[in-house]
C-alpha cells in the first residue's frame, strides 16, 4: 500500500462506517439518503393521508357523538365550515335537510351575514350535546364528495332549528337567492 514511502490515503469522498467496519462511498451514502427520504416522503403522506380519512366512513354510519365544535381554520377535523356543512372527524358533512346563506362567495352583504350568523348558531347548537349524523334518502354524497347527512338530537333535526331561527331554509332541491 505504499507508493514511494508514503501511505495510501481513501478518497475523500469516502467515511469509515462504525457499523460495518468499512468505508461507504459518497454514491453509497447518497443512494441511502435518497431512499432514506424517499421512504420517510411515502411515509409523511400515508400518515397525512390517514389523519385526513380516519376513522373511514365513521361519518357513513348513524352514530350517536359528542364533539367539540368551533368554526374550521387551517386543520378540518371537527368543525363548522358555514352553516350547512360541518367536519366531522375528519369527514366532510353537508347537512342534507337545509340550505344556508354562503359566506365564502356571498352575492350581498345581507347574504354574508345571515351566513356568519347561521354558522355561528350551527356552532352553538352542536356543542349543546350528543347528536347523530343520518343517511336520508339513497344518496351518500353530494357531487362535491361532502356526506349527506341530517343532524338529529333526541329526534329533532338540528336543521329545523335553524330554519324556525330564520337563519336557514328547508332545502329545496337546489340553490336559491338570499339576495
């Protein structure tokens, strides 16, 4: 290993692995980082993934919860997006027996704040207790992928409430103006 006197020095680019007892490579090293973040990457995103969708299909079912509501922000759980639509552990819910006044894209200032208003009350009423999310009809879903479901307490309509408060409408069919 000598070469005129002097001793053969490893490449720079290689490091002494304590594990093996030998030298890795900078291509061995940098091969393991990229599957290292590869896997870790794969890893993140089924995590995410299972966080967004779990329990699957707990909304699907007629089940009797208690939650803790407020008005969604960055993380979509368990809340209250406006006052027809709800998360709820992490699944999308369109409450199926009202329509509310929208408050993302509203036609007029009255429209946004019966909204806001609607929303609020939405919030307050399920935080009152215990109440199931029903299947009504032969629909699962709307065509935006939210559930369809009817709130009911002790057999009342969560819904109804809103409508006898002048804040929602028995749901039609279809959209109408609240302009």
């Amino acid at each position: 290993m000598k070469e005129g006197g002097m001793s053969k020095r490893p490449p720079r680019d290689n490091v002494f692995d304590f594990q093996t007892g030998r030298d890795r490579s900078k291509r061995t090293r940098e091969r393991s980082l990229a599957v290292l973040v590869t896997g870790g990457l794969f890893v993140g995103i089924l995590g995410g993934l299972a966080g967004i969708y779990w329990p699957f299909g707990s909304a699907s079912a007629e089940a009797r919860t208690t939650h803790s509501f407020a008005v969604c922000g960055m993380v979509r759980r368990t809340c209250v997006v406006d006052g027809d639509t709800i998360w709820l552990e992490g699944v999308k819910i369109r409450i199926a027996d009202i329509d509310t006044p929208e408050i993302s894209q509203p036609r007029c200032d009255y429209e946004y704040d019966l909204g806001i208003k609607a929303r609020d009350r939405l919030v307050v009423l399920l935080n009152q207790g215990e109440f199931e999310a029903v299947t009504i009809g032969s629909r699962d879903e709307d065509q935006y992928g939210r559930k369809l479901r009817v709130l009911l307490r002790d057999g009342r309509s969560i819904g109804d409430q809103l409508v006898a408060e002048g804040l929602a409408r028995t749901w039609s069919g279809r959209r109408e103006p609240w302009c």
